[in-house]
C-alpha cells in the first residue's frame, strides 16, 4: 500500500524501508529505458549478420529508439501532468516491457526495428513520469534531493554498464537477451509502482495535438540530423535540409504556443533562469559525457583493440564513480545547496577531459583512467543539483512537462556529443587526434555548464524558499 506523506510524524525519515519501495521502482523503470540506449550498441553488429540486415536497417536498429524517445518526451510529459502520472508511467513500462519482448522474439529486420520504435515510445511515456513521480513520493528538500541522487546515478550506470553487460549478454547466451533483460524488471517495476506508489492527480486540461505533433517532429528532426551529421558529414545536402526543416517545424510550434490559451509547453517556464540554465546544464554535461563515452569506446576497440566485452570493462571505471558521486553529492547538499555541487562537478569534468586531450598519441590505459573518472565524478556530482534546479523550480502541476523537457535537452545532448565525436572521427588524420579533439571540445562543454551553474543555481537559501 502506498503512504501518504502527510500521515508521516514531525521529522521522521522520508526513506525508511517501506518508503524506499517507490523510490527503488521508479528508478528501476528509469534504469531499464536508458539502459536500453547503450546496450544494444554492441549487439548490433550480430544482429545485422543473423538478420541479414542491411546498413540503413542496421542503423534503424539503434536510431529508430532514439529518435521516438526524444521526440515523444513532451507529448508524455503533457500526458502525465494530465491523466496522473503515476498512470502514464506504468503504460509507459508496460508498452516498453511488452516491446522488449517482440524485439527478442523478432524473425525479420523489418520486425525488430518496429518493435524498436514501440520501444522508444514506452521510453517516452516512462522517463518524464519518473522525476513528477520522486518529486510526488518525496516531498521533504532532503530526501527528494537524495531520491534524486539515485535517480541520477541510474542514468550514469545505465548508460556506462551497457556495453559491458551487452557483450557479456551477446557473448554467452546470445543477442536476443539484450532485450529479454528488460521483461523481469519492467514486471517487477510495475507490480511495485501499482502497489506502492500513491496515484497521481489528474488535471482537466485538454492537449493541444497540433503543438505536441510540431513538438515531435521538431526534436525527431533535430535528432536525426545529429545522427546523420555524425555519418556522412555536416556539409552534405541532407544536413541543410533536416536543419531548415527542424527551423521551420520549431518556429511553427513558437507561434502556436503563443497563440494557444493552455500551451503544451508555456513559455514562462522557460523565462525561468534555474529553468532553462538548468536544462542547458543537463544538455552540456550529457553532451560531453556521452561524447566521451562514444570516443572512448571506438579508440579502445580500434587503436587498442580491445574487444566488446574488454571495451565495457575500461570504461567501467567511469560507472563505479557515477553511484559514489550520486551519493555524496545527496549528503552535501543539506550542507552547501546545490550550486556549489554543480559548479564542481562540473569543473571536475573539465579538468578530466582536459588531461585526456593533452595526454600525448600514446598514454597508457592507467593515465585514461583518472579523466574518465573525473569526467563521470564530475557529470553525476552535477546531475542531482541541476535536476532539482529545474523541478524546484517549476509548479506540481507542470511537473511531467518540466521533467519532459529537462530530459528532451539530454537527449539532444547525448545525440549531438555523439555526432560530434563521430566527425571528429571520421574527419581527422588518425583516430587519437580525432579523440583528443573531442576530448577538447567536451571540456569546454563542461567549463560552460559551469559558468552557467554560477549563474542560474540558486543559492542554498534560495533553494530552500524555492522548495
């Protein structure tokens, strides 16, 4: 039975072992869609030998998800704010767990990759409703900073262990359980959520369809050009196109919220500096994390050559720090507020890939280790801070939409820092002064990331007020 936080008695703990059941089921939820980005990356190549799939199937495999999942965020985040979100969360994980299933079990390219798109909108559904969801289950500053904590720390995991877990999957029982992986914790995600998790108010507010279908195309759009951009190349025709098309659809969506009496996304959240700074920050950090990431992975298996499995396994020291910084940072920030928190992590991050960049054409593993580290130190340190930026920062009743766009600015994020890196690749006159530059420009994402948080994080008194 889900608690009500009113009934709880002056100054008892919000998490205690009852209590931590919704917080454990929500970010098993969350865990589970942003696993799925990564692990399927180093399947692909296996699955396009036993499917007999060509390469533009083959990259609708991994785009496909992607571009559903960031393109529906909002229309789910719209969804929750009015339906409950507690209701569009378990649709969410009920649509991605039922799709996980069709993708293991499908016979024909054509199958996988539709089930894939399934995929990307239960991912769609579930991600937005995740943070209203903490934020519902946790009322108290402190213990809704360290829910976020954890929430935080399974996007890091998540999106690092993939690729170890799936080239331990693909090597020992086959390909197909990269996605049967995900058929017992969305069950057991939604037994728990049901049961444990109080249901969400519903608001009468109708959606504006028109909005949320130019909101989608918009950000599939944007994208799609990232991805492509990272493959044939920023200049080609292709490019222009999605770009003047991604203008005109998100200059079309601008003027029908300022026209619309209840906007799916109202432009006043934005005018919010801890707001938009902090969906700025987010979308900094991933793009240098998940740059990193990219790079990283190529240059040990191309320069190094290291296998997949081996792969995961070096950069699973940058996931061992993403659940210690997760937690220090829900400890500290009692303390010292969160734009200390920020700040430093991102500035860690900086100073991480900065020593990657100048590290010379030939470092040893040993010397890669301490970057990566500081670099997932620094983007989970931060991530606590700037998600309780942004949802302080905005009303209950908005609460999917804000998580919706904080999470949309991400994906943009982790989309264009693997389009970056995937040209400085491709482009430059070996792989390691292609990685070294994108080591560079990852720096620098994160020293912005932490002007900004000067900037936009409020201070601890006013994070307190805001709370």
């Amino acid at each position: 039975m889900c608690a009500d936080p009113k009934t709880k008695k002056p100054g008892e703990a919000a998490i205690t072992r009852r209590s931590s059941v919704p917080l454990l089921a929500i970010c098993a939820g969350y865990f589970m869609v942003i696993l799925d980005v990564t692990i399927v990356n180093v399947a692909v190549p296996v699955i396009g030998h036993e499917l007999s799939a060509s390469l533009t199937e083959i990259q609708w495999i991994t785009d496909g998800y992607t571009l559903v999942f960031a393109g529906l965020l909002l229309t789910g985040g719209a969804l929750g704010d009015r339906m409950g979100n507690r209701r569009i969360f378990c649709t969410g994980v009920v649509v991605f767990t039922a799709a996980s299933a069709g993708c293991g079990l499908a016979a024909s390219t054509g199958a996988l990759v539709a089930m894939r798109l399934v995929e990307g909108l239960g991912a769609a559904l579930t991600v937005p409703g995740s943070l209203a969801l903490l934020q519902q289950a946790y009322p108290e500053p402190t213990e809704r900073s360290r829910a976020f904590a954890l929430w935080g720390a399974m996007a890091g995991i998540a999106a690092s262990i993939g690729p170890l877990l799936g080239g331990l999957l693909v090597s020992t029982i086959g390909w197909r359980w990269v996605f049967f992986i995900n058929l017992p914790v969305g069950c057991a995600c939604l037994v728990l959520t049901l049961r444990h998790v109080c249901p969400s108010p519903r608001r009468n507010r109708p959606l504006d369809w028109p909005a949320q279908t130019l909101i989608a195309v918009s950000v599939a759009l944007l994208v799609a050009v990232l991805n492509e951009a990272g493959r044939i190349g920023w200049a080609e025709a292709p490019i222009f196109a999605g770009v003047g098309l991604t203008l005109v659809a998100s200059a079309a969506f601008i003027l029908r919220e300022r026209l619309a009496r209840q906007p799916v996304l109202p432009l006043s959240l934005l005018r919010s500096p801890a707001m938009s700074g902090g969906a700025i920050i987010g979308l900094l950090f991933n793009f240098a994390f998940y740059g990193m990431v990219f790079t990283a992975s190529l240059y040990f298996q191309h320069v190094r050559g290291y296998s997949a499995l081996l792969t995961g396994a070096a950069l699973f020291p940058a996931v061992a720090m993403t659940m210690f910084a997760s937690v220090l940072s829900a400890r500290l920030a009692r303390r010292t507020g969160h734009r200390p928190l920020v700040l430093s992590g991102m500035l860690c991050g900086a100073v991480g890939l900065a020593v990657w960049a100048c590290a010379g054409a030939q470092p040893s593993y040993w010397t890669l280790v301490a970057p990566m580290m500081a670099a997932g130190f620094g983007t989970s340190f931060a991530l606590t801070g700037s998600t309780v930026t942004v949802m302080s920062a905005t009303p209950d009743s908005h609460s999917g939409t804000a998580s919706a766009v904080f999470n949309t600015a991400r994906q943009v994020g982790s989309a264009a820092g693997v389009a970056v890196g995937g040209s400085l690749l491709a482009s430059a006159t070996d792989y390691v002064t292609g990685v070294r530059t994108s080591m560079a420009i990852g720096a620098a994402a994160f020293a912005i990331a932490a002007a900004l948080a000067a900037l936009c994080v409020p201070k601890k008194d006013a994070s307190r007020a805001a709370a």
